[in-house]
C-alpha cells in the first residue's frame, strides 16, 4: 500500500502521543475500536473551563498507519476549537486532507467516533457533580 | 549493506545465478519443442527436459517418469486433488484436508464440494498440526484423498508427513501433499513417507515462476488422475500443453542445487533464524511465537508482538520486506486464517509478522532487521493504548469492546 506523504508524516511524526489524567474533571477520554478488529483509538482533551475551548488533547493508538495519522490529525484540529466546534469535525474531512484511500475510510470513521467519545465522556462529567469518572470504553 | 533487505523468501524467492545460467540457451539456440520427435531441435529441448525430470525426481527419492511438469503448484493441487476426485468417483467421494491449507487446496476443495464431493476440513492444534487420532476419525469407507500440506507457507510448521501416510497407506486412501515450502528445505522422500502425490513449484526453491510439478506415484499403488488440461496429451495424458523448456531446465537445475546443498543451507538458515529469535527476545518483551518451533522449517519464524499492529509495524521498517498476517494487510481485509486455526484470538494474527529467510540472507542481514524492529516495536508501543493499559495492570481481555 502506498502511502500520501502526509499520512507518512504523521505516522513518523506523530502529534500530541500521551495521555492526560482521566480522573481530572475537565479532561474527556474516549476510547474506541478493539483490540480483534486490529483498531483501537484512545483520544484524550483537556478543556478550559473558562474558555470552554480545547486547550490540550492527545491519543495513543493501536492500528494501522492510517488510523495512527487519523488520531493524530485529529489532536491537531482538536487543540483551540470550543467543544461544539470540535463535535462538528467530519471523517470526510479527515479522509480528504490524508488522502486515505477507500479500504482506509474506516480509520477516518474511527477518529471521529473518538473524538465524539471524548466530548461525550467530558460533557457527562460536566453534568454529573460526582467525579466517577472512568474512561469510557463505550 | 543494500536495503531493502529481501526476507520473504515463502512468497517467492531469487532466482539463483546457477540456475539462470542453465537456463538461458533454452532462450535461445536451444529453443525447440520437446515434443517435436523428427528434429535436432526438438531432441535437444527433450533431452534437457528428460535431466530436469531427473534432477526433480533425484529431490524427493522419485523416477523421473512419475513427475508431471505444471505451470505451478496452484496447478499442481488442482490437478491432485480434482483430478483424482474424478478418476475414482466410483471408490467414493469424501475428501479429508485440513484447515491451514493454502488456498490452491482449501478453494479446490470448495468448488468439488459444489459438484458432490464431501470434504473434512481437519482443525489444527495450537502448535499447528493435526491431531492423527481425527484423521483416523474422519476416515469413512468412501474416503479416496488425504490431502495434508508438508510445511506451512505463513508459520513453517512441518506436519506429521510419514505417520499421515502409514495411515494412509494401511487403509488404502491416496495421500497428496503440498510440499511447496518444504521441497529443497527439508528432506523429502515420497516412499518412506508413503506420498502418492505431490506438488512443488519451482520459484520457491530459487528456480523461475510459471513452473512446477506434481508427482504421480506410478507403483504400488499406480495412481491414476483425471486430466484437467486436456490437448495434445502431453505428459502421458495427464497434462497437455507444450512443455515450458527454459522452466523445466531452471527447475531441475533449482532442485539439485538444493539437493547438494540442503543439509549445509538448513543449518545456516536455522542458526541464522534462531539468532533472529533470540535477538527480539533479548530486546523485547511480550513476543509470541506462532505454531511449533520443533516441527518448522529451518528458515521460518512468524511472531506476534502484541499490542502493535501488523501494517503499522511493516510501515515502520520499509526497508525490509517481510509479511503480515494482519487484516490490513491483506487483500480480503480478514486476518490470516492460518493464525485464526490455532485459536489464538484475532488480535494475535494483527500483531504477527512473518520471516522467511533464504539463500541469500547473511548475519548482517539479521542484525539489522533485529535492530529496526527492535526500534520501531517500542515506538509503536509508545503509541499503544493496549500497552500502556497491560503496563497499568488492566486486563484487556476482560474490557467490553464495542464491536460493529
């Protein structure tokens, strides 16, 4: 399979790996995929309450290189956007500035789903005064 | 050192130079059709066919009239297992295989099973081999083939050939075996291990593509097969098609280098294998070993580093050619069925990689894949969610994995 330059870049290069402490109140985690269909994507933002934008966000992933670059470009777009402009981030945009090819739009899939999970994740903290939170798996 | 490095040597391998050399006149002056009784040409292409029949059968203890020459082994199984379906449907019509196959046997079977045939499809232990005691099971009174591969193309395990064929023997069942990854590799013989058929190709041996043979007992028992190829009745009928004489030449040739050179060339693959093994091991931790390290060709090893991704790991050494069992990798999206039949859970085919060393690998070689790997597997851990998880003490094979 050959590769579009930028998806090389970010697999090399890769933006943002790390992981922010999920029991903080204003950092959501979504983690999606499994480990048997050889994805897993672990997305992570931290938001500032008095801003209510973006302020750090990483990932770690297990998959390929495409879904490697997917996560990572994801990080990037994430970081300075307020929490409903980062819900409105689309895979088609994701598939679009990797040039993925069709066999890797699921990868594209994937990193929306887990962007979605994270702001999900960190909005049921907001409204839940009880801080139990554990990542989400779903 | 020149990159990139070559190690995927059951894929297909280098034509050595020996045998190109042998080859080449067979291009040219030497260009005739064997099957032309009435020329100088057609005498010399028949007598360099009739030396690479020789030098075939010389590999695997055979006459040469009992080597059918075919276009490759994909051929060769087609024409063992349909044509011997065909030419006894009247003994009965149960097939036994088993499930680690290449597909050249797996799909055959499927299109017979479409025209009547049953076939058992053996499952394998979780090192890979069949278990003796269900082939001995599965035989049925209208058994006709077993047909059990010699040496897997993926994990390199070696199957239990000499017992599979006294089985088969002492029931009066035809045994084909798939000898592809193992011919020139290991030491095969079709009488002490009772094969009444037997396919090889000639590029896996360091010969040319678009070659191979199946060899066709011719005593006790005489096998007899239907031909699936039907014209000029070339090959006393079991194969028509002019004869591929620069192939058959490369072939022959192929086979008795590895025949000279198999028991030299098996230790030195091993050792350089091993040293490959014990590297990542010493280097890495959490590295499974797919099937049976006892029973496995010399140059084989097929490893799971868990918590990477297969694709994602060959991206990171692109200068070295190897293979994956991952989905990703392959052109079905499903990972590798071979891996799947030893039960080991899918994300284990994910992570695994496949070595197949050869003639032309050197120590230096090994290092540096060794090295790199090394590298790029604790980048890629960095990386994994799933590692990172294992190392805080989660077990992830007992999280809920939304599947869809």
């Amino acid at each position: 399979m050959a590769y579009s330059n930028k998806v090389l870049d970010h697999y090399n290069n890769p933006r943002n790996v790390g992981s922010l402490d999920k029991n903080d109140p204003s950092v959501g985690t979504g983690m999606v995929g499994a480990p048997e269909c050889g994805d897993v994507m672990k997305l992570q933002i931290k938001v500032d309450e008095s801003t209510g934008i973006i302020a750090d966000a990483k990932f770690k992933t297990f998959g390929c290189g495409s879904a490697i670059a997917s996560s990572s470009l994801a990080t990037e777009w994430l970081k300075g956007k307020t929490v409903d402009e980062a819900l409105a981030i689309k895979n088609t945009e994701i598939v679009n500035e990797l040039s993925l090819p069709p066999v890797k739009i699921h990868c594209s899939v994937l990193a929306e789903d887990a962007i979605k999970a994270a702001i999900s994740d960190y909005k049921k903290k907001k409204s839940v005064v009880t801080t139990e939170a554990v990542g989400s798996n779903a | 050192m020149k990159t990139p490095i070559y190690l995927d040597n059951h894929a297909t391998t280098r034509v050595d130079p020996r045998v190109l050399e042998a080859m080449l006149p067979y291009f040219g002056e030497h260009f005739g059709n064997a099957a032309s009784r009435n020329h100088q040409f057609g005498w010399e292409a028949e007598a360099a066919v009739d030396k690479g029949r020789k030098q075939i059968a010389d590999l695997i203890g055979a006459t040469a009239k009992e080597i059918i020459f075919t276009s490759g082994a994909t051929e060769s199984n087609n024409l063992a297992i349909k044509g011997v379906a065909e030419m006894y449907a009247n003994k009965g019509n149960h097939i036994i295989t088993q499930a680690t196959e290449h597909k050249a046997v797996l799909d055959t079977c499927k299109k017979l099973e479409k025209h009547g045939i049953r076939v058992t499809y053996l499952p394998v232990k979780q090192d890979g081999i069949i278990d003796l005691d269900q082939l001995r099971e599965a035989i049925t009174d209208k058994t006709i083939l077993v047909s059990i591969m010699y040496a897997n193309n993926e994990i390199g395990v070696i199957q239990p050939i000499a017992e599979i064929g006294k089985i088969c023997k002492e029931k009066g069942i035809l045994f084909h075996t798939d000898a592809v990854q193992a011919c020139g590799k290991v030491p095969v013989n079709v009488i002490t291990d009772n094969i009444d058929l037997l396919s090889l190709s000639g590029h896996k041996i360091y010969g040319p593509k678009g070659v191979g043979a199946l060899y066709v007992r011719r005593k006790s028992p005489r096998v007899q097969i239907t031909a699936q190829i039907d014209g000029g009745g070339h090959e006393r009928g079991m194969r028509s098609g002019t004869l591929n004489v620069p192939g058959i030449v490369g072939l022959g040739e192929a086979c008795q280098i590895c025949r000279t050179e198999m028991s030299e060339e098996s230790k030195r693959l091993a050792a350089l294998r091993d040293s490959l093994k014990d590297k990542l091991f010493a280097n890495l931790d959490e590295l499974y070993i797919n099937g049976s390290m006892e029973h496995r060709l010399p140059n084989n090893l097929n490893v799971s580093f868990a918590y990477v991704e297969g694709e994602s790991l060959l991206m990171g050494i692109n200068e070295v050619a190897v293979s994956s069992g991952s989905a990703c990798t392959s052109a079905t999206l499903e990972p590798s069925y071979v891996l799947k039949a030893l039960g080991v859970g899918d994300e284990v085919a994910h992570s695994s990689i496949r070595f197949g060393l050869g003639r032309f690998n050197t120590q230096e070689h090994i290092d540096y894949v060794a090295d790199r790997l090394t590298e790029v597997v604790r980048k890629l851990r960095e990386l994994s969610p799933l590692y990172e998880m294992v190392k805080e003490g989660i077990d992830i094979s007992k999280i809920q994995w939304a599947v869809d």
